[in-house]
C-alpha cells in the first residue's frame, strides 16, 4: 500500500481518509450522499478546481453522471488528459492514489455519463423536430 506524507496543511493519515472518501464516492457512480465534506475541501484548496461557494454548488457544477462538466472533473485524474498535468506539489502521493483507484473505472464512468447525455439531447431534438411536424431527424432531410 501507497504511503502517504504529511504535507503544510494535512497529514498523512487525512491523505488516507480523503483517499478513502474518493473511493466510495467513485464506486457510487459519484452519489451525492458519498460526496464527503473532506473530499471536498481537498478538491478545491488542493486539486485546482474553484470551490463554487460551497460543496452543493461543487457538486451540481461537476456531477452526477450525465453532466457535461463531469469530462472536466474527470480530467484532472485521467493520465491522458490536458487537466491532468496541474501540479499538486505535496499532494502528488494523494493525486497518485486517486488516479490509481479512478483508471479502471474512467472508461465505464463515461461511457455512462455519454449514455445519459445522448438520451437527453435526443430527448430535446426530438421535441424540436415535433414542434415542426417531423417525425425523426431523418425525415426533414432533403
């Protein structure tokens, strides 16, 4: 197992607790209720993303499943992603860590996550084909 540092503002045993927090929140398919105060703050002081007032605006910005902005979360722990490289400095054991736990699951997260948001768009052009009589896409095409 990883063995954390303490760093200015959290100690080895907080990385362990964060990383902890990470992991449900990642195998609940970023659930609200796994979304852990702790997870947050470290997030937004340490991670580089804006803290949104408070941890519900944190949460509606970047999730649940079928968000667009969850691509941008996703991001900063996908290896082969331009967010990636923000620099963590004493944080970079935690940051391993969390990219380690999410690699596996990143695919099937947006896989998911582009399932959802296809539906919805769908959902959308299809009531603004109806509105003009079309019946589906390919119908008003000449």
């Amino acid at each position: 197992m990883l063995e954390f540092t303490d760093a200015e503002f959290m100690t080895a045993k907080e990385k362990e607790a964060v990383l902890k927090a990470w992991k449900m929140f990642v195998d609940s398919d970023f659930s609200r209720n796994n979304f852990a105060k702790s997870l947050y703050n470290h997030l937004h002081l340490h991670c580089g993303f804006i803290a949104h007032y408070n941890i519900h605006g944190f949460y509606d910005n970047y999730f649940p499943i079928g968000n667009p902005e969850l691509e941008t979360f996703l991001g900063h722990f996908d290896r082969n992603h331009r967010y990636f490289n923000h620099p963590w400095g004493d944080y970079a054991d935690l940051k391993k860590a969390m990219n380690d736990s999410l690699e596996p699951k990143l695919k099937k997260l947006r896989n998911s996550s582009f399932e959802i948001i296809k539906k919805e768009e769908l959902a959308v052009a299809q009531t603004i084909l109806s509105k003009y009589g079309i019946k589906s896409a390919t119908a008003g095409q000449a």
